[in-house]
C-alpha cells in the first residue's frame, strides 16, 4: 500500500473509482481541482488506485477532510486509516471532517483514529445528519 499526492496522470482513474460509488461523474471538476491545487491523495495496491481523499484549509481556518471514498471491495484494509493518517502529518493543531451519521463504518475509523464528535449539520441530506469530527493535534 503506496500513500501519495494525485497527479494530473490520476484524474480519470479517479473519476472512474468515484463514478462507480456515486453512479455519477457529477464531481469530476471538483476533482481536478484538488489535483491541480494539490490537495488530492490516492492511495494504491499493485499500481492500481484504490482510494482517495480530498481536503481544503476553507473551514475556519482549519484543514477538512472533504471526500475520502474506497471502493466496498477494498474496504477494510485500512486505507481510509492510512489516507487520514497522512494527512494528519501536515496539519496544525485541529483537523476536522465529517460523515453521515447513517455511515457507522466511518465513525468507527474516525473514532479509532482518536477523533471526537463536535457537532452535527442538519439539511445536507434529508433525514441524514452529517456529524462533524475533530481530532486535536498535539
């Protein structure tokens, strides 16, 4: 398992793994765009990406994790884990992100990474609160 920045050469495969979750290539500008200001990460197995994950530094100040999206058969693994991990290296003393509360798997691998709840946003997705994480850096 290879944790690295995305680069221009990624986009498609990455579109192409984030279509077959969202059945929808809706966020494919998005996802140039954080390849192009560099703040995409892809994690790969057997030169074949895997996963990935966008963040920004627009929340108050604060790094987001925005998107962290592995695909059901390689979940498991570990590599929503090590793709936070990697993250967390280059950030200040808050990192934040967020989930739906219907999605536990992603509770538990905030939770295990010692994040903690810090409130909830209603109205994103109807009758789905998104719960807000922190983890405070030391």
């Amino acid at each position: 398992m290879a944790i690295r920045n995305a680069v221009k050469n990624d986009c498609e495969s990455i579109v192409i793994l984030d279509s077959q979750i969202i059945e929808s290539r809706i966020r494919e500008h998005q996802i140039k765009r954080s390849i192009e200001e560099n703040r995409c990460i892809v994690c790969e197995m057997n030169n074949r990406i895997v996963g990935f994950m966008i963040y920004h530094k627009f929340f108050f100040g604060h790094l987001f994790i925005e998107l962290i999206i592995v695909p059901p058969e390689t979940r498991r693994l570990g590599i929503a884990k090590n793709l936070i991990k990697y993250v967390e290296v280059f950030s200040e003393k808050k990192l934040f992100s967020s989930t739906n509360k219907s999605n536990s798997s992603m509770q538990k691998v905030f939770q295990s990474l010692g994040y903690i709840e810090s409130g909830f946003i209603d109205n994103l997705d109807k009758g789905d609160p998104e719960i807000i994480y922190v983890k405070l850096i030391d």
